[in-house]
C-alpha cells in the first residue's frame, strides 16, 4: 500500500462522468490551489481511495488560504473499507497539511450516512462545529456556482 500525491491524468481516470466539478478539482490541481491524494494498492490498476486537499475556498470559514485548510471527496473503495486504509490516508493528509504550515483543517459531513461520517470524523479530531449550510462550494454548475444541498455541517479540527 502507498499514500502519494495523485495526479490530474489520475483523477481523468477514477472521475469517469465529466462535470463542472470534475473541471474545478483538475483545474485547482494544475493551479496548485488543491491537492488530491491517494491509496494504492498492490495489484489494483487505480488507486482505491482518494481524499482532497483544498487551501483556499470561496467559503473563509472552510479554507482561508493561510492557516486553514478543507477536506472533501474522501472515499475508499468499498472491498477495501475497515482496514484502516481511510485513517491512514487521514493522517497522511493531515502530515501535508502541517507542513505547509497551516494550523485548522475543516470538513463537511452532508446528510447522507451521517452518522458513520460524523463517529468516524469526530475520531480524527472533528469536534468543533463551525456551521451548517446548504450550498457546496466544492461542487458547482456548470457556471460555476455551488450547488444546493441538503443541509450539511462543516466541523474544525485543530493541529497542535
């Protein structure tokens, strides 16, 4: 198993549909504003998860840039989940994100599997709820604007 720095051809692959959102994770990508990280395993032609790394926002209080920093489209495939693949992906991420230098790390739980995602987030450290709402700004139209959601929470972690 390796954790590593994904690349734009990478993400082409695993994001089969081509959407706005699609456009704005390479873009950011290319631009350095996002960084997509991923497991790979022995064996398996595509990484088998993906967790993504974004330093700015339009939304401040998810990503200011400066010391705080948004996390979004976590996934492990399923064969793969419960064996702690997730967590370790986690940590790795959350190792990138202090050496960049930034202080907080947020991230959205949305209403679907709530539960799991907030028990299983409120482990790595997501304790403090900054707010919900009901648009993503990490998931756009095709102008570019947020799409509504159900209400969701964006939680704060802080790195000492």
């Amino acid at each position: 198993m390796e954790i590593r720095l994904g690349t734009v051809d990478e993400l082409k692959v695993m994001w089969t549909k081509e959407t706005p959102t699609k456009d704005l994770f390479r873009t950011g990508i290319e631009d350095g504003s996002r960084e997509f990280w991923v497991v790979e395993c022995e064996g398996e032609e595509e990484p088998i998860g993906e967790l993504h790394i974004a330093w700015d926002s339009v939304d401040k209080d998810e990503a200011n840039g400066e010391d705080r920093a948004y996390l979004c489209a976590f996934r492990i495939e399923k064969p793969f989940q419960g064996k702690k693949l997730g967590s370790q992906l986690m940590k790795r991420v959350f190792k990138r994100i202090e050496e960049r230098g930034f202080k907080e790390i947020t991230i959205g739980i949305d209403s679907r599997e709530y539960e799991k995602l907030k028990e299983m987030y409120t482990s790595w450290g997501f304790t403090e709820l900054l707010k919900s709402k009901n648009e993503d700004h990490h998931y756009v139209d095709q102008y570019g604007n947020p799409t509504p959601t159900e209400t969701y929470e964006v939680y704060l972690k802080r790195l000492t």
